[in-house]
C-alpha cells in the first residue's frame, strides 16, 4: 500500500493548546481532523507536514448549540453525524443534502464539518500520487512550475469541491476562527480565496472552530445539488446550493445562489438577485439559469468533459429552483431522482 | 461401468459455496494477508518516461539507506519471458529501455516498505527519452522508433483469414451494411492488488505465493529466468480476491521478489499499490472495428467482413491471441455462410492490453449487435425475431471450423422477450425510455494450451483414507469464480458423499496435478472431467470391494447418503467410511487421478488454433434505458438475462456469475475507460493514465446497480461434465450493445462507441442528420493476402489453399505462430547475445549500474 512519510503527531486536549502547538510549529504544522483528506494526500506526498496536530481529542471542537438565533455547529461534528440530525434535516436541508453526499458512508463517519469546509482543491493533475506527478514534471500546487490545466496560467486553477462550502454559503453561515491571539467570525465566503493553492483565507496558525447558522424562519426554503457520476464515492463535479426566503404570498424576499466545483472557491451567482421581488415563475427560473450558468467556467481537471459539465450547469441551477418552488424533486430527472432518495444512515 | 443409474444430489442444487465461511468471516488468506518470520519488502521503482532509452542507473544511495538489504536492476534478471512464446518480450526489471509510464526499472528490498521507498527515491536514473506512440493510428504512421524488437515497425502482428469468397457474397447481397466502431480500453478492476511472497526453503527449493489466476505459467517463467530446475520451484496461488484475466500474466513482481528472496535467503513480500495495478493492466484492447455484412431481404446474413485494429500497449502478453479473438467467434452466434476476418495490433507506449473477460469478443460482438439491430431498422425486422432466425445451428461446424455442441440461445431469446414484455414494448415507451436486445456465445475452455504440448489441460488426484476423508488436489485456481465448490461438486457427485467433506488442495504446483488455470473459462469443463474420471475411478475400487462385502453386483451399488447401498434394498450397504476401509483393505492405499486434453480442432489453418473449444455457452439480454434528453444522463433501470449454460453445477455460483458480469458490463457500457493523457508536446514528453485510481477511473457502484432477472437455461452439452459449460464470461457479452440498442429505442440515436457518456448521447442527440455518435471511419490498412481457407459447406477440409508448408507442429499453442518471421533469439539472452538478430540490429546494450 502506499504509505505516509514520517511526521511527527500531537493530539492535544483543549483548544488553547492546539493553538499553541500549531503556533510553535510556524505554519509548518498541519491540522488532522478526520483524516479522510489529508491521509490519502500525504500518502501522495501532496501535503508532507513535519508536524500533524490532530483536533480528535479536543472535545470544545464536538459541542453543539442554539442560542441568539444561531446553531452553532463545532468544527468537528462529523458529516455522519450531521446527517442523522432531524432537526437540522428540516431547517437546513441545503446543508443535509450535502453533507449527505459526500464520498461514502465509511468516510462520512470519520469525516468533519471543518475537515469538508477547509477540503484540499482537487485536480486531475494534482491528486495523483508522487510517481504520477513526477511523471508530468509536476504541477505548481506542489513540486512544480506550471499549471497543466491551462500552461499559460500564472495561478493555480484546482477546483473547490467541497460540497458543504457551497450550501452553507447559500444558507448565510459564518465560521469561527480561533488561534493563539484570539478568535475572528467570518463570512464563509470569506473564508474561500480565488486562488487552487492558497485557497482559504485561513491562516496557518489559525483553527476553524464552529460554524454558525441562523436559525430559519417561515418562508425559508434551501436546497443542494450534486452532479457527479455515481451516486457515492465521487466529489462534485458541478454543484448548486440555493436559498430562499418567501413572505406569505410567495414573494421572495431573499436568494442565494451558489455553485460549487466550477472554481477554485464557491460563487454566490450575482443572478440571486433577480430571484428577488416576485414569485419563482418558470420564466424566472428559466431566466436565472441561463444568466448564473455563464458563471460555470469548468476547466478539464474533473470528472466529465468541461463542455459537458457547462451545459448541465444550466439543467442543475433549474432544477434546484423548481425544488424550491416545490416541484417533486423525483420527477425533476435522475440526479435530483437519487438525491431525493437520500435515506439518512442511523 | 458400475455406476447404477441415480438422481443427481449435488450437481444442480442450490448450494453455499465451500468456501463461502472463510470469505464472509474474513479468514481467507490472500496473498498479502502471509507473514513470515525475518520476513522483508520489496518495492520497485517505475518509468516516469513513456519510452526512453537508460544511460545509466545509479543504486549507491539507495544501498546506504539504513535497513536496505538488496537493489535489483535488470541485469541481475536478463532472460525475458512473456505469457505467450512468441511474445517472448519482457524482463523482470526493464534492461536498456523503458516503453510506458509505470515500467518497472530497479527494485528495493528493505526491513519494511518505508524504508523501501526511501530508498527507492534515492535511485538515480539517467534516461535518455524517445519518441512516444500513443495510438494504433501513430504506431501505424511511425516505424521508428520501435517499441519492440519484433513485429513489422510498430505493428506488432497482422492477420487475414478469408472463408469462401466474401467479395463474391456481398455482390449478391440484397443489402450491404457497412459500420465502424470504436470500443475504449478498460481494465479488471479486481478488488485485491497484486501481491506475492517468495521464500528459500530449508532444503533450497523456491516458493512463490502469488495472487495469480495462472500458477503453472507462473512456473515456467520463475524456471526460465531465474534458471532454476522446475522441479525446484513451487507456486502456489492464493485465493485471488478477483482475477477477471487481470492476474493471468507472468508478472515482473513475482519474478523479482523469486530472485530476491534467492539472493537473500530470506523471505520477501511485494503487494502493488493501486496505481501499480492499473500498470500491470492486460485488460481489455481498445479496438477500431470495420463491419461489413451482407444481408438478404429478410435479414439473413450472406456474408461478414470484419477488420479490427487493437491498440495493445508496449508489450506482447496475449495480444497475439486477443487479435485472433476479435475475430474468431463471430460465425458461433448466427449462421455466417461467408466470413473474412481482418486483424491488425499495434505497440504503443502505454501499459500492454491483454485479456479481460470475454478476452477479444466484446469488441466486435458490440459491433454486430448494433449492427444487427441497424439491419433490422432498416429491413423494418423485428430485432428479437431477427437474431431468433438466423441463430447458428447445434452441432455443426461454422465456416471458421468452429465445432458447435448444443444451442440454448433460441430459448434465451424467448425467456428474455417473454420477460420483459419485449412484444409489446419495444418501440412503443414513451419519448426517452427504451428496451434493447443483444446475444452472444463464448467459449468453454481454449482448445489448446499456451504453449505446444500434447499432456491434459487439467489433471485431479484423489486420495482417500480409512477415516472416509477424500482429499482432491488439482493446480485449479480459485479466483472468486468458484473453482473450489465445482472440484467439491463434482467429487461429492460421483462419490455419494457431502462437497463439505472433501478437503481441497488446490492452486499449488507442488501438491497437485497441473491444470493451465483460471482463464478462458475452461476450469469447469476441463478440471470437471478430470474430476470426475479420478472420481470415478476411486468409486470403481470402492464398488469392487463393497460388491464383494456385501455380496452385491457392483452395478446394483449406489453411491450416496455418505453410504454405499443395494440399489434393490437399500438397508443393505455400509457407510462411505467403512467403503473406503474395505476397499483400502483390498486395494492397497486408495487413490486415483483422472485428467482430461480436449477434443482435436476442425480448424487446421494457421491461426485456427483460437476459438475452437469443446462447448461453446450462449446468452441474451434486454436492458431497459432511462435518458434525459437535456443532459444525455443514461439510467439502465432493469435488465433481462438469460444465458445457456448447459447445466447449473451450483445455480447460487452460476447466478452469480451472471449478475456480476452484468455489473462489469454496464461499467463499460457507461464510465470505464482506460484513458491516457499527453501533455502539450513543446512543454513535456508525458503520456500517462489519466486516472490510476479507484476513485477517477469510474466503474459502478451497488447504487447503479439495477435490478437483474436471471434466467439460466440448461441444455445440456455433452461435452461438458454433466453437461456443463462455462457462466463465467459468456454473460458479460450481450450488455454493452443492448445497451447501446435500448438508447435507440428510447431516443432514436446511435452510439457507436463505448463507453456511451452523456456527452457522446447529447452529441448523437444534436447530428441531426445521422443521429449518431462514433468513429467516422477505419484507417487504411496495408493487410496481407489472406488466407482462403473453403467453408465446410464448399467442399472446405478445414486446411487453407493458399497457405505455405506448416513451419510448426500440427494444432499448436493459443498463438498460431511459434517461430515468428523476425523474432531472432531477444537480444538479451546469452543465445542472443552470441548471435546477432536476424535484422543486424544493434547489440543489446545493457545500462551502466553504478554501485
């Protein structure tokens, strides 16, 4: 099997201490939350950390709570978990859905809410291992000069495939950093930077801590869709988060839109506002689609042609709007199908 | 012959395999589940270049790693070797020349795999890149450089087989059809990598653990390189956690840790990591095929003109038989009257293609099928009562010579029309929902060994003792398909007894008697016989002795219940123990061998050695689609199987076969693909599988798995053990064009490649003129005059007219040309070295090893 370098590991007990550890390790330090990102990445020599500092013992990092109209959800909540909690399932069904979504049972039940937030980009080029990247002279993301994708490109064009960032972000979701000179609350879309390496505005010696949720109220309908080949296993290869907020005639206050995977941090479409100020017509639909779909600039380091994806792009953004509007999601075709039939894992 | 006639009491009942407890409670041993003690590990440093030549290796570093115990380079293993014996071309570790990314080129043993690596990382390797070729149409247009020494240029092998005057058939032809299709690459997938242990015994002699389909090649290499006696070496196959053809080569890991383990006298393991599976490859050929057929008015066919094109890696493996097999089977499903066969492999600079599954025929089956169904669109023909009509005729031979034994595909065709409504569904679902029809036959079992011999292709040994334990030994490999449970099946038959009460030696060169292993689907017809004649034989011995106890006539005696009886009165008999005893008593120690070579070929042209077997298994299929026509998304939402296997041994197993097969089917039908990328030409060299994992080379998982009715149909074939023949490949066959054929249905248009993605549908979906997607056309092949050999039906002998005197012994190997025009003793060996090849090429340079 392949196997990971040597490092050394620390599992402090409290917060304050993985703070310290990861200060005194100068940036050199990486965080392990459920390992599920960075382990497969170090056995590719992707990431090759002298010191890893597992958060798994610093139990601040599993709490949950509601309180001044937020959930506050700890960083290290696993998706499993996430998934089995009825009450986030009828609040924030944008965020069941993704989590729900990600890779595979197994990997869910070791997988975090933090660890999915802070995912690695991904790349055709990048996720190989060490001999594969060697192969190819490697890429700028790591041991490298030039971005394969598009060889004239002074950046990195690796692609943000979390699936929880694009669904929290149309939910308007704040994170808390903590690190040795206190904590920061942040955005969560700015927490993404546009850039395939240094994409988190996070710095080093900082640690994602909680994400905060504001509780919904009436009127208040989300919803996320994943394109992807199979219905496990695969990271997105086009993903829509959408959110809105409806008054008492079906009017639309409020809209978030956001894509996924087709950039090297989620987009909130600009086109979220035109959802806003009359009911969700079909011809709004059709409109909103066409006008977010041009923000779909895939690039071919995924699964799937780029041509392809682009033009599901439009397909996807329509039916995540028709669900909101509250069409049956199994008659909006075979990817909102299989999401629709989403059993949460007990 | 005593036997008294009897019901069968294990052959057809549903059974848990034998090996069933083991596997689902974890205990099986694969290959790298063995530990031994002082053992070390091994690793091996690959090729990042996809062709150059090695100036020069420099180990020194490496060897001063703490805990490195060995370097191996290809100088320390110079005799090549290679599956076939006229693809005598790889080495343990490549010698002056790497041909892919991923070639293996020196190889580290250490205290552990880390320290294997370390290591590894510090050998430094001066290559001297080469001009890559990355397709058959770039091996076709570039002679220079070549990849291997042999061949003509980058063509590594032609072949041009001609059955009655096709030309002739087709100018009298209503209607001539005339299609190209591509079929992508794909590889096995199997769960477990490969891994092997080899270790010195005590005494000196060698062994070898390896998760392989095919320990007695596995033999012959270890013998030929390492230049050791056979009689030294024992292999042994460890249960293969899935095999699919993907572990039926000599690998260069095995022979490496074999040497290692040799120098070092300590044992030495090496279990490949994922991406070093998906360089070991020898899947699935990717092959541009040109059909052409001609047709009456009523859609029978006159006449079939196929030429393919493979792509088959850097390498030989079995690419000489795959050829052959691209074309060897399409006269066993119809009535063909006329058929030519063209078939042309090509070296490329990617991990050599061999055999996967259906070895050679799902490429061009997907091309008649498809066709089949154009024909019947075009005729206004119903597809089902098109293939219904002409399907070929049992016991006959086909105009290649095949020898046809039973043909169950009729009844196939109606259980899967019956079942899934085809009658009144095909044609009237509405707008993107669809059913589509496909057939198949495959062989059971390859005619002919690997390499010329005249000794059985199976052997079984039994040994019974007076505690009434049976034991059967065979070198049969269980590779998950259940080689196991069929050798228990078939001795607890014959024997009377329980398969729970025979123990199994098997997959192990030492202990048991050679069977050629798991490949081609021959383990339950070949190893079946050999089972039953050693069972029987025992049974003859018991019934002497119990006949003369009992005071019974052997052939009043039944075998069964664990207990031999009076077949007039049953209380009279003893218990199978006691049987053994008295016959032990009477005999002497009780054992018994029983072994078994197939029948000779009809086909005696050069080249007919691939496809004939003694049964050939036949099967249909209907899938049913669901397409998005906004998205090109495709759903197989149900499928419909029916398959021939002359008689289930164990239906649960059969079943099984059935349905995975269906699974690996529809992977290729829909994702995988085996694909590589160049990266811009000023900028790299690189040419390099896009995706060597599990995560982005796509195969399905359970969630796409649809729900699958299986029929088996049992027409028994006496040329099978109880009339058996194979399920093991033949299954997988009908899915990918009936597939194909169902997206017809439901939207009108033609892929006519594989795999068929939602972006190919969309594209088929916007030509509106041909509402098709697939290769425009075949390239230009120089083919050579082929060889006429006279259908059957026109006064044919099997022999072909035009062919030159026969420069190898009658009815030789799988590949029909031992001693191939060109192919000198390989440079690297001592023979090779003396003389210079036949072409005067250069002296085999062997790299400076610093060390």
């Amino acid at each position: 099997m392949m196997r990971c370098h040597r490092f050394h590991y620390e599992s402090p007990r409290t917060l304050r201490e993985a703070c310290a550890r990861l200060s005194d390790a100068g940036g050199e330090a990486m965080l392990l939350a459920g390992g599920t990102d960075l382990v497969p990445n170090m056995k590719r020599r992707q990431q090759v950390p002298p010191t890893v500092i597992s958060l798994r013992r610093v139990r601040e990092l599993r709490d949950a709570d509601v309180s001044d109209g937020m959930v506050r959800i700890g960083a290290m909540t696993t998706l499993a978990s996430l998934t089995t909690d009825p009450l986030l399932r009828e609040r924030h069904p944008a965020l069941f859905k993704a989590a729900a979504q990600v890779a595979t049972p197994h990997l869910r039940n070791m997988g975090t809410l933090g660890g999915n937030l802070c995912l690695d980009t991904r790349c055709n080029y990048y996720d190989q291992n060490y001999e594969w990247r060697k192969a190819i002279d490697f890429c700028m993301k790591k041991d490298g000069e030039v971005c394969w994708v598009a060889p004239g490109s002074p950046r990195c064009w690796a692609v943000s495939s979390t699936d929880t960032a694009p669904a929290l972000m149309a939910l308007g979701a704040q994170v808390e950093l903590a690190g040795i000179h206190g904590e920061r609350r942040l955005g969560l879309s700015e927490l993404f930077r546009d850039d395939g390496i240094e994409y988190l505005s996070k710095k080093r010696e900082e640690i994602l801590t909680r994400v905060l949720l504001p509780v919904p109220v009436p009127g208040e309908v989300s919803t996320y869709w994943k394109l992807r080949r199979r219905g496990a296993f695969d990271f997105p290869v086009l993903s829509v988060a959408a959110w809105i907020r409806r008054d008492g005639q079906g009017i639309v206050e409020a809209a978030r839109l956001v894509l996924g995977s087709v950039a090297s941090r989620p987009l909130l479409s600009p086109a979220s506002s035109r959802l806003v100020g009359s009911p969700l017509s079909e011809e709004i639909i059709q409109a909103v689609a066409e006008e977010a779909s041009s923000l779909a600039k895939p690039l071919d380091n995924t699964d799937f042609s780029l041509g392809w994806r682009k033009k599901s792009a439009r397909h996807l953004i329509q039916g995540a709007l028709r669900e909101l509007r509250g069409d049956d999601p199994r008659s909006l075709g075979p990817i909102a199908r299989r999401a629709a039939e989403l059993v949460p894992v007990f | 012959m005593s036997r008294a006639p009897k019901a069968l009491k294990v052959v057809g009942r549903p059974r848990r395999r034998v090996d069933a407890r083991a596997k689902v409670t974890g205990q099986t041993r694969f290959a790298d589940d063995l530990m031994f003690p002082r053992m070390l590990h091994c690793k091996l440093l690959r090729s990042p270049h996809p062709h150059a030549r090695i100036r020069c290796i420099d180990v020194r570093a490496a060897l001063a790693v703490s805990g490195v115990k060995l370097v191996l380079t290809g100088a320390d293993m110079p005799i090549p070797y290679g599956i076939l014996p006229v693809s005598q071309d790889e080495h343990a570790l490549c010698l002056s020349r790497v041909r892919f990314v991923g070639d293996p080129v020196a190889a580290v043993v250490a205290v552990d795999e880390i320290t294997a690596l370390e290591a590894l990382d510090r050998i430094q390797v001066d290559y001297e890149p080469l001009r890559t070729i990355a397709d058959p149409l770039e091996a076709l247009a570039t002679p220079n450089p070549r990849i291997q020494p042999y061949g003509d240029g980058n063509v590594h092998k032609k072949v041009a087989l001609e059955f009655g005057d096709v030309d002739a058939a087709m100018a009298g032809a209503d209607h001539v059809f005339e299609d190209v299709f591509f079929y992508q690459g794909n590889t096995h997938l199997a769960i477990e990598q490969h891994a092997a242990v080899a270790a010195v015994d005590p005494d000196g002699k060698l062994t070898l653990w390896s998760s392989t389909q095919t320990p007695h090649y596995v033999h012959r290499a270890l013998a030929r390189v390492l230049e050791i006696p056979a009689a030294h070496i024992r292999v042994i196959a460890t249960p293969n956690g899935g095999g699919f053809g993907g572990k039926s080569d000599p690998f260069n890991h095995e022979i490496v840790v074999a040497k290692a383990a040799r120098v070092l006298g300590r044992p030495v393991k090496i279990c490949l990591n994922r991406e070093e599976v998906f360089y070991c490859h020898r899947g699935r050929h990717p092959v541009t095929m040109k059909l052409k057929t001609g047709v009456k008015n009523d859609g029978s066919i006159v006449a079939m003109d196929l030429q393919t094109l493979l792509d088959g890696g850097a390498y030989g493996s079995y690419g000489v038989a795959s050829t052959f097999y691209t074309g060897a089977l399409q006269t066993v499903t119809y009535q063909v009257p006329r058929y030519r066969f063209r078939g042309c492999r090509t070296f490329t600079n990617k991990p050599p293609c061999g055999p996967k599954r259906g070895h050679g025929t799902p490429q061009p089956r997907f091309a008649q099928e498809i066709q089949l169904d154009k024909i019947a669109a075009a005729l206004q023909l119903d597809p089902a009562d098109l293939r219904q009509s002409q399907i070929a005729k049992p016991h006959s031979l086909t105009a290649n010579y095949m020898r046809l034994g039973t043909i169950g595909l009729s009844e196939c065709i109606d259980r899967v029309v019956e079942g899934s409504g085809w009658k009144t569904r095909y044609g009237k679902l509405p707008w993107g929902r669809g059913i589509g029809i496909a057939c198949s036959s495959y062989l059971c079992g390859a005619g002919l060994p690997i390499y010329w011999n005249t000794l059985p292709h199976s052997g079984v040994q039994l040994q019974l003792d007076r505690s009434g334990r049976v034991t059967a030994f065979c070198g049969a490999t269980e590779i998950g398909q259940g080689s196991d449970d069929v050798l228990a099946n078939l001795v607890a038959e014959v024997l009377g007894i329980d398969p729970f009460d025979i123990r199994l030696v098997t997959g192990d060169t030492d202990l048991g008697p050679v069977d050629l292993g798991s490949y081609s689907s021959r383990v339950t017809l070949m190893m079946g016989h050999a089972a039953i004649q050693a069972a029987e034989r025992a049974r003859e011995l018991i019934a002497q002795a119990v006949s003369a106890k009992l005071e019974v006539p052997p052939a009043r005696l039944v075998f069964g219940e664990r207990r031999v009886f009076d077949a007039q009165d049953p209380a009279r008999g003893v218990t199978f123990a006691e049987a053994v005893q008295v016959g032990e008593a009477m005999h002497g120690t009780l054992g018994t061998t029983g072994s078994y070579r197939p029948p000779e070929s009809a086909a005696k042209y050069k080249g007919g050695g691939v496809g004939p077997s003694p049964a050939y298994s036949y099967s249909a299929c209907v899938v049913e689609v669901n397409v998005q026509p906004e998205t090109g998304w495709v759903d197989v939402e149900k499928v419909w199987i029916a398959h021939d296997i002359g008689r289930a041994l164990n239906p649960v197993l059969a079943r099984g076969q059935v349905e995975g097969s269906i699974y690996m089917a529809l992977g290729e039908a829909l994702m995988e693909e085996m694909d590589y990328r160049r990266l811009p030409k000023h900028l790299s060299s690189a040419l390099v599988h896009k995706y060597p994992s599990m995560l982005e080379y796509k195969s399905p998982t359970t969630l796409e798995m649809p729900e699958v009715i299986t029929y088996l149909v049992e027409d028994p074939d006496e040329a099978g053990p109880y009339g058996a023949k194979e399920v093991g490949q033949g299954p997988l066959l009908p899915v990918m064009p009936a597939v194909a054929n169902a997206l017809y249905d439901a939207v009108g248009i033609r892929v006519d490649e594989i795999p068929i993605t939602p972006e190919k549908v969309l594209r088929a979906l916007a030509d509106r003129e041909a509402h098709r997607c697939g290769p425009k056309n075949f390239p230009r092949i120089d083919w050579p005059e082929p060889l006429r050999v006279p259908p059957p039906w026109e006064g044919g002998d099997g022999k072909a007219e035009n062919e030159g005197p026969r420069r190898r012994r009658e009815g030789a190997i799988v590949a029909p040309d031992v001693v191939q025009p060109g192919l000198a003793p390989h440079p690297s060996t001592p023979e090779g070295r003396r003389e210079k090849s036949a072409e005067g090429s250069p002296a085999p340079e062997f790299p400076e090893v610093l060390r």
